[in-house]
C-alpha cells in the first residue's frame, strides 16, 4: 500500500478488484463522509478510491473439435440453409414464404393466412414457448447454445475472423501489438467480410417481406424504398454489432432468459457439468504420471475449457447463469482424456442427482420423463394437434359482413324493407373462386342483388348485397339474420355470416 494510504481518514477503507490478469486502480478525489463535523478534510490527507468495476476483457474463444461441435456446426448450416434460402423458393408463381404487410396476407407454402387468422399466430407462440419449456427442462439451454441466433452468427462472424487474423494465440499477439501493414489489412479483411454478411442478412430479412425477386431489381437500379434501406441496414448492423463486438455481452446481459432459466432447472435436467469427484485436486502432470501416486484427480489444469467457452466462463466453477450449454468445454475436455489415456466425459452433459447419485448413462436417462416433462410433453402434443386439425379443417374463403352506414333501414319500391350490406370475399385458395351469397333469418327475406361472385385466387373483394323482405315480415327492431356463402368449387363447404336486419317503425 502507498505511503498515501496511511494517511487516509478512519472512514475509509480501501477496496481493489482483481481482473484475472491485472488490478485496475482509478484515483479520483472525493468529497469526505458525513458527520465529520467541519465537512473538511483532514490536513494532508490524501483519498485514493479503487473502481469496484471491473473493466471489460475481451474474450478470444479457441475453436475446438467434437461431437458437440460438429452439432453447432451441423445447426449453423441449417438454420442459415433456412434463412438465406426460403426467400428464394417458388411456390406456384409467387413466393413461398412472403408476409405481405401491404395487401395483409401471410403467404407460408400452400397456405393462405389473413390478419382474422391471427389465432393461427397465438399458437405459434403458444408452441414455441412449450417447446421451449421441454426443451429447457430436459436439457438446459439447447436453443442457447445450438440454434440461437445471437450463437449462430457469433459462431460464423469467429469463423470469419480466425480466417482473416489466424488462431487465437495469433488473434492475441496482434492484438498487444503495434498498427503495422499486417495487422491494417487483416483487421480490414475481416471486417468487409463482416459487413458482407450481415448487409446479405439485412437484405434477406426483409426479402421476407418484400417479394425478393422485386427487391433485387430495386437494389440493383439503387431504387428500394425508404423503409426498405431502413430495415436492411438497421437488421445489417444489428447483425454486426451483436455477432461481431456484443457477442457474449448479449447472452449475459442483455437476454432474459439466462436470468429465469433457472426457474425450468431441476435436478434432473441435463446440463454441462464438471464431476468435481473425478477431477479435484486438479494439477499439472506428465502423461506417464500416475495420478493417485501424485494424489490427483483427472483435471490437468490446462484450462482449455475456459479458452473455448464462448462467454469465458470455468465450468469448473459449477453451473453459472452466463453458460449457454454449447459444450465446447466438453469437446476440449475429452481431446484432453484422450490425450492423457484418461476416460472421457470428466466434462459432459449430466444432471446433478447422476453425478452424486453415479448414475448410469442408462439411468439419467429414464429419469428423464417425470412428471413436469410429461405434462409439458402433453400440453405441446393438445396445441400442435388443434393447430393441426385447425389447418386441416380450415375453409378456403373468409367473408367479413359490415352494415352500410348510410341507412340502416329503407322501403323501396313494392312496400319492401331492404337493408343494404358490404360483405369482404376473401380467397385464401390459389385457385379462382366463384361464390353463391344467400341469406336467412326473416321471412321471405332475399337477397336483391347479384347473389354470385368470383373473386381471383388470393385475392379479396367487397360487394355490395341488397337484403329485402316483405313489410309485414317482422315486427319493428332488429332481428338476426345470416349469410351463408357456397364456394361452388367446394360445394361441401360453407360459410354462415351473422347480421342484423333493422325493421323500421
């Protein structure tokens, strides 16, 4: 301690927070406590305050070979096959998955969705949010860490950059050293090949909204809209800034669910965990060093398991919030065991009641399915298949009646009652419909206007329906009536509207 710290007021006390590496010391003076009477310094003293804060260390994660890996991999590449290919696939002669927002229509394959659909999109949530649950239950972060988005590009933006700067200890090196020539064109190569990717993924997230095809012509005669730069540069950027600067910060800060995961944990979940029995006294050792002579367990101190972990975290430590359950630990642990002629798994995935109970693999696994995973798995199963049938079973038209405002009520030639109504046709099929509108309710009630209509595949129209009934049909007050519309391309299939039919006074 400095000779300045001996002189420091009772009140003080000096705190220091410890990075690891170095212990970061910031001086600053500060105004003295209160109650000290005067409210002044003592004469000579001189405050030295230490940050509590500790300084944020950029994390070099080293690649890693495995079988969890080659899973990581497995879902970058499909989840990417997904995203950058789906724009482009045809479905008759429009865009397989297009949500159009201008003409609101939801375009998924053969299906045809309209904003009265929106049911359809509560139990998609509904499903992701259960799936989510059983998945978390079961095994732990698996969205997280294999097909998160956040993880996904994270893992393709250090792809991209080992290509560019080389492996970690040379990302390292370069970085404490000085700017030359080397260091200049790296640094750019990596970041244009950034900046590629993320504009591409910019320009693909809103090709799900504006047909591609269109969208590449407006790109290239530099013509796309306000919104449309908008959105590709803002979906761009945010693609760039996460996976390329943010990275672990995201997962560990700014997403919710590492801070009620836990709430889903139990002690049967599966979960990447270090078998401190096996591995404790950990220590270095040579590989022909019998490690009870030395009294040691398997763990050799490498630490390779914290320079892979992509949020830099020792799982070492026990199970922690900021763990995505990627297990790249596991994977450079058992490169390790394999090594050493030790046997693998010291770092796998296993729940907590298998490792102090030394359970079988056989036998974590059966206790699996208990009871809150049962009725997750029910839940799920009820939604998808209400959904299911929902889909199955769903017409291919949809009709909206609205009352004209402009009278509600009139006689018209012959001493007839005629309410007039607007009905919205829409054609969910990707055929040409032609419909047949009649109604019922009221006595002699008949529709007084053209009563068939064609409407074009996908697309919806408004018409106009005359309703009439005699005078002495009903008594005066509103009365409910219903329009029934026949697709006469499915005659089995109807669809019944209800109404109000005003009798004046």
């Amino acid at each position: 301690m400095s000779q300045r710290c001996a002189n420091m007021p009772d009140w003080y006390k000096e705190q220091q927070v410890d990075t690891q590496e170095t212990t970061t010391r910031k001086v600053i003076p500060i105004a003295p406590a209160p109650g000290n009477g005067s409210g002044k310094l003592p004469p000579g003293a001189d405050v030295e305050m230490v940050s509590l804060y500790e300084a944020h260390k950029k994390i070099y994660p080293r690649s890693v070979s495995g079988v969890f890996s080659n899973w990581r991999w497995a879902m970058v590449v499909l989840t990417q096959l997904v995203f950058y290919g789906m724009p482009w696939l045809e479905w008759g002669q429009r865009q397989a998955v297009l949500f159009d927002l201008t003409s609101r229509r939801f375009y998924i394959f053969n299906l045809v969705l309209y904003p009265q659909d929106f049911i359809y999109l509560t139990g998609i949530l509904v499903i992701s949010a259960f799936s989510l649950f059983l998945f978390t239950a079961v095994a732990g972060r698996l969205w997280c860490g294999y097909a998160c988005p956040q993880t996904v590009y994270t893992e393709m933006f250090l792809w991209m950059e080992k290509l560019a700067e080389g492996d970690r200890a040379a990302r390292i090196r370069r970085d404490k050293g000085p700017w030359n020539l080397d260091k200049i064109w790296r640094k750019t190569a990596k970041h244009f090949m950034w900046l590629v990717v993320a504009l591409w993924t910019g320009f693909t997230f809103v090709g799900y909204f504006t047909p591609i095809h269109e969208l590449s012509r407006e790109f290239m005669q530099m013509s796309l809209s306000s919104w449309e730069t908008f959105w590709t540069f803002f979906y761009g950027f945010a693609t760039y800034g996460n996976a390329g600067f943010m990275r672990e910060q995201v997962c560990k800060h700014m997403c919710p669910y590492a801070r009620f995961q836990s709430a889903m944990f139990d002690n049967d979940t599966l979960v990447v965990t270090y078998d401190k029995e096996r591995g404790e006294p950990r220590g270095a050792r040579s590989k022909k060093a019998d490690p009870a002579a030395l009294n040691l367990g398997a763990c050799v101190s490498c630490d390779l398991c914290v320079q892979v972990c992509p949020t830099g975290i020792d799982i070492r430590n026990g199970l922690q919030y900021e763990c995505i359950g990627c297990g790249a630990c596991a994977d450079a642990c058992d490169t390790i065991m394999d090594k050493m002629g030790y046997a693998p798994g010291l770092v796998k995935y296993s729940t907590e009641n298998a490792i102090n109970q030394h359970w079988t693999k056989a036998q974590t696994l059966r206790h699996v399915l208990r009871p809150r995973v049962l009725i997750y798995i029910a839940i799920l199963s009820t939604v998808v298949t209400a959904m299911t049938v929902s889909l199955a079973t769903r017409l291919p038209f949809k009709v909206d009646v609205v009352r004209d405002r402009g009278a509600l009520a009139r006689i018209v030639e012959g001493g007839r009652i005629e309410n007039v109504y607007r009905l919205q046709v829409m054609n969910a099929a990707e055929t040409r419909q032609n419909f047949h509108i009649s109604v019922e309710g009221v006595p002699g009630l008949v529709v007084a206007s053209e009563s068939d209509v064609a409407v074009d595949s996908t697309e919806a129209r408004w018409v106009a329906v005359r309703v009439q009934a005699p005078f002495e049909a009903a008594p005066a007050g509103s009365h409910t009536i219903h329009f029934e519309i026949i697709s006469q391309q499915a005659p089995g299939k109807k669809l019944l509207e209800k109404a109000v039919f005003v009798v004046p006074r």
